[in-house]
C-alpha cells in the first residue's frame, strides 16, 4: 500500500514539474494585421490558434473580427506557450478584377512564428503555402526553412525570381514595394474571372497539387492560370484599385503588378486554351465568321454572325461591306465610315446576329484588344 502512494505521489510531482517549466508568454500588444484578397471586409472572422513547433494545436484560440474595409484586423491579450500560430480568415472582400464587392465569402490561412513579430498579414500566398508547409515539418524540416522554401515554390509557379522575399505574412498590397506588387500580381492571377467558389476551388487545387513536391503538375490547373491571367485588363484594374484605395483613404501608390503579371503571361510554360472559338454555324445558318468556309451564297440567303468569347475577352472585326444585319445579342454596331459596318463586343458566352450578303469582302479580326489583325478571312459569293 505504501509503495502505491509513493508511485502516486511521484507521478503528481512530475506532472506538477510540468507544468511549472510550461512558461506562458504574454504578448502586450497582440497581434495586428491586414486580411487581403483585396483587403477583406468589415466583421469578417479572424481566428488564431497556438500551434506547437510539430503544428499540433495546443487548444488555446482567440477571436477576433476585421474593423474595416481596408481588412484590418487586432486580437489583443494573447498568452502563448508556443510562438507557433495558425490563422484563419472568413469574409467578403474588395475583388479588383471586377472593381467590386465578393458576392459571397472565402477563408484565407497563414501559418506564422510570431515570437519576433507582432503583425501578421493574411494573403493567397500564405494561404497557399500553408499545406506545403505543414508537409514540410512532417518530414523533419525546420518551421522556418519550410515557409521559406513554400514561398520561393508558389512563386515559381507564376514565373517569379525574388529570392530574397519577405515572408508572406509581412507583405501589404496597399503599401508601395516591388515586394508588395508580388502579391498583388499572384492575387489577381489567382482571381482571374472566377466567382468565389471557382477562386476557392482553385486554391485548393492548387495547394493539393504542390503539397508533396512543391511542384504545379496539373497542367489543367496551369492552364486555368495563364487562361485567365491573358484576357485581364490592367488598365481597368488600376482604376478600380485607384478608385477603392481613394475611397478607403489609402494614400500609397498602387505597386506596379503589371510587370510580373506580364512576365508570367509571356514566359510561363503552362498552355493558354481560352480561346475565342468561331462555330460553323449559328441558329441562322453558316456563320459567317467560321474558319472553314469562305463561299457563301448570296441574294438574301440568312447567315449567322457567331462567336463564343471567355470572360474578359474582346472581339472586334471590320471590313463587313453591303451587307444586311439582323438583331445584335451581344454585338455593338460600330461605323467608322458610310461603307464599312464594324461589330464589336465584350460580352461572354455566345454572341450572335443574322445577316446576309451580296458582294466579297475581307472580314479583319482583331481577338482580345489587339492593334493589328489576329486573322484575316476572304469571302466570296457564289
């Protein structure tokens, strides 16, 4: 019985050692930061949880909401056993591509050692890296040289060389930095025209894909990238960040993404496949823009005018003489002169027309913007 109570008592003294060495640090000002996509909004969630240096959760979180819409966020009275943390975002935020608000919510992770810092930042790239990261660990890598690694392997998916890179977290798209217009860039690539479930869909895939070998394999998902980033309009995008950062009282310049945003459109490997695509026929018959056909029948004979355009894309074609046009669904009329009928349009999806013709002509395309033809088709009628 003694020798019972003696064991008791032994267990009762190591447990209590235990938890004397266990030292909870008090972080004063706890920690700040900014939840961008864009800059999330305000009342949208923000959760911090303690992490042990294997990324096990010690059970100890905090909440906290952003307060305002520049994304900004404050969770004071930390204690913390470990520097380790985990960071979860949920909310709507500013899209720049559309220059509007989210129609619906998406959630942003960061994985952070916050034992010399005091802000953190949430972003695409520490929400990305963050599964690389915890793969890392698993395998025996230090915290520290699995965020580095992580990062320098997501930017390498969008074509970028910057070695010397601040962790994630400490990057700020509403503050003026080449470093700043990394994210920036690798933001709106990521956004791209997709809805929020198609962005959340894609980030997941995409941090899946890398998990293991850091590598983007999955050429559909390369694909989806370039796709995308291709048909974006940096000069609306300026504006819209321009026009929201004002409204916000955001001072600082607008970092210039549109330098990385074009290395990546011209040197990525992965293949553009959103293309403008030209039926062989339409609801009125043979499409007049098909790339099969050039000789038509004339004298009254309906044609259609048909495209199918991704988002974002633009079409433009001139070179349409004497000839009869039907109702525009999707089409804009344009007449740079008494003789030549020009169509225009920046509408997704099918556009179509009805027309028909009675003499030859030469239709010019110009695909996405372009200054100088991207094709050129003769007609003739028979």
């Amino acid at each position: 019985m003694k020798r019972n109570l003696l064991v008791i008592t032994l267990i009762i003294i190591i447990i209590s050692s235990c938890k004397k060495d266990e030292k909870v640090t008090k972080h004063e000002g706890g920690v700040t930061g900014f939840v961008q996509k864009g800059p999330f909004s305000i009342g949208s969630s923000i959760s911090l949880q303690e992490l042990l240096p294997s990324l096990t959760p010690t059970g100890r979180i905090f909440e906290s909401q952003v307060e305002d819409n520049r994304g900004t966020f404050h969770i004071p009275n930390i204690s913390l056993v470990s520097s380790i943390v985990s960071l979860r975002a949920d909310g709507f935020y500013f899209n720049e591509v559309s220059g509007s608000q989210s129609a619906s919510q998406i959630t942003l992770n960061c994985l952070s050692d916050i034992s010399n810092k005091s802000t953190i930042n949430i972003n695409l790239i520490s929400h990305l890296e963050k599964p690389r990261v915890e793969y890392l660990i698993s395998q025996g890598v230090s915290f520290a040289a699995a965020k580095k690694q992580a990062e320098q392997e997501i930017l390498q998916i969008f074509n970028i060389n910057k070695p010397n890179l601040p962790e994630s977290e400490l990057l700020d798209i509403t503050h003026y930095s080449d470093d700043n217009a990394v994210l920036l860039a690798v933001s709106l690539i990521l956004q791209g025209y997709r809805t929020e479930g198609e962005l959340s869909n894609l980030l997941a895939s995409i941090s899946y894909d890398i998990r293991q070998d850091g590598v983007l394999t999955n050429s559909s998902l390369g694909s989806a990238l370039i796709n995308d980033a291709k048909h974006l309009k940096l000069d609306s995008i300026r504006q819209n960040i321009s026009l929201r950062w004002n409204a916000l009282g955001i001072n600082d310049s607008i970092p210039n993404f549109e330098g990385y945003l074009s290395n990546f459109i011209n040197s990525t490997s992965y293949v553009f496949t959103n293309y403008i695509t030209y039926p062989t026929s339409g609801a009125y018959g043979l499409n007049l823009l098909n790339l099969i056909d050039s000789i038509y029948i004339g004298n009254g004979q309906l044609l259609s005018i048909d495209a199918f355009l991704p988002k974002g894309a633009t079409l433009r074609v001139e070179g349409l003489y004497n000839i009869g046009l039907g109702t525009q669904n999707g089409w804009n009329l344009v007449f740079p002169s008494q003789s030549e009928i020009v169509l225009a349009s920046n509408k997704s999806g099918h556009i179509t027309m009805w027309t028909s013709i009675s003499t030859n002509f030469s239709i010019k395309f110009y695909e996405n913007g372009a200054t100088v033809p991207t094709r050129i088709k003769n007609i003739y009628v028979q």
